[in-house]
C-alpha cells in the first residue's frame, strides 16, 4: 500500500482504501454534514427565508467544503435586481457561480439560467444549485451551439439513509477535491456511464468473457466455437437499442 494510502470503513462496514489527505477531507465533511443537520432540520420545519438559508449555505461552504466566505466566496455578482448569490472564486477567477434558493424551495434548471449566462461569459465550466437541503452540481458540457447543464452531483442532505453518499457527493465538492482534480474525474466518469458509452463497454471483449463464463457456469456447458460471437451479436441486435450503438 502507498505510503499517502490508508484504509476506512464506511457505515456499511465496506473498507475503501483512500488518499491520507482524502481520508481527513471526508472525516471533515462527514462531520459538519452531522454538525448542521440540526440547523438544516430546523430551517426545513419553519420553511426558512432565502437569507436565512444563504447564511447557512455560506457556512457550510465555509466548514464542510472548505471554500474560505471571506476569500473564496464572493457577492460581487448580486445586484438588485435578477442576480446570483454567490461565486466561487480561485486564483482570481470564476470557478463556479451559486445559486441559492429558500429552503422549502423546489429546484430545476430554471434556477440556473442567469449563472449558466455567467458562466459562459466568463468561462467557468461548473454550477452550483442549492437550498440548503439539496445540493446539485452542473457541468456546463459544450453542444456546438452553447453549453448543456449535466448533473454531475445530487444529493439531499436530510436522507437519513443516504449518509454515505451525501458525504462521498459532498466530498467531490471541497476545495481540495476540486485542486486534485476529483471532481473533474467523477464528471468524466458519469459521461463514461451514459448510456451510448456504456453500452459500447458492454460489447467490449472483457464484458463478452464475463457474460460467457457465467452462461457456461449456468449451462454445465465447457464451450464451443463461436459463442463470442453469438453473445456479441445478441447484445448488440436485441438487447441493446441501435441507436446507442452509432
């Protein structure tokens, strides 16, 4: 094991072996996710305001991810009138607007019209959606003719049963998963997991030799010529829609 690796246990009793630096990150999430599920329990009951629920974002910001409210966060961009909350910025440059709604708040993309605009006149690539409760980050992918939002976070943070992954989506949004390039890579993983891409994995040779040693295992059967190919073709022309497969 690498001399920066160690190993945790989650509450499912599963150990992950875990970068030191990530290990201390998620013990920080983890615990201010416990520390402020009082206060957000407590927003929810009385259907909180939107500034009371900015104030509360802006902490959690400031304790759990780790985004300095004096240094990394930033109001400049609030105006009177139609406007974002906030803004996360690093070495003097946009990284992502945020968008804050009152707690009792539904959220979609309507949300976020004014920082996708943002975003793009400023060249930042992410967009933070929150309301204390539900945290959502988009990554603005380009389309050719401007830039799509793709869920790459989304969580709720008063899921009881969801604390593992509120924790794991959470850690992905700290500053320092940001600098080591964390959240990057989850984006790039959750394109790798859509549904064209992934379904060129599944015709892949090693999916094929998996599916082939469980038929074999299944079917008492020690293999003939040619099953490859039968098991290719039938994911591709009957189980998986063409269209995915270009």
């Amino acid at each position: 094991m690498d001399a920066e690796e160690t190993q945790v246990m989650a509450r499912t009793g599963q150990f992950t072996t875990t970068l030191s630096w990530e290990t201390a990150v998620r013990s920080r999430v983890a615990a201010a996710v416990d520390r402020f599920s009082g206060p957000l329990a407590d927003l929810a009951e009385r259907d909180a305001n939107d500034g009371d629920t900015r104030m509360l974002v802006a902490d959690f910001f400031d304790v759990g991810l780790n985004f300095s409210k004096y240094q990394d966060l930033t109001t400049e961009y609030r105006t009177s009138g139609d406007s974002i909350d906030y803004a996360i910025v690093l070495d003097g440059k946009l990284f992502a607007p945020v968008e804050v709604r009152r707690i009792g708040q539904g959220l979609d993309l309507r949300n976020i019209q004014m920082s996708r605009r943002l975003a793009a006149q400023e060249g930042a690539e992410w967009v933070f959606l929150t309301n204390g409760r539900v945290w959502r980050v988009y990554h603005l992918r380009p389309d050719g003719e401007g830039h799509v939002p793709v869920p790459v976070v989304d969580i709720d943070l008063l899921d009881a049963e969801a604390h593992d992954r509120n924790v794991d989506g959470l850690f992905h949004l700290t500053r320092e998963a940001v600098e080591h390039g964390r959240l990057d890579s989850l984006r790039r993983w959750c394109e790798a997991a859509e549904a064209a891409p992934l379904a060129k994995t599944l015709l892949s040779e090693e999916v094929v030799a998996a599916v082939r040693a469980r038929l074999r295992e299944g079917a008492e059967h020690p293999g003939h010529l040619g099953e490859d190919d039968r098991i290719h073709r039938v994911l591709a022309e009957e189980i998986l829609p063409g269209n995915l497969l270009g």
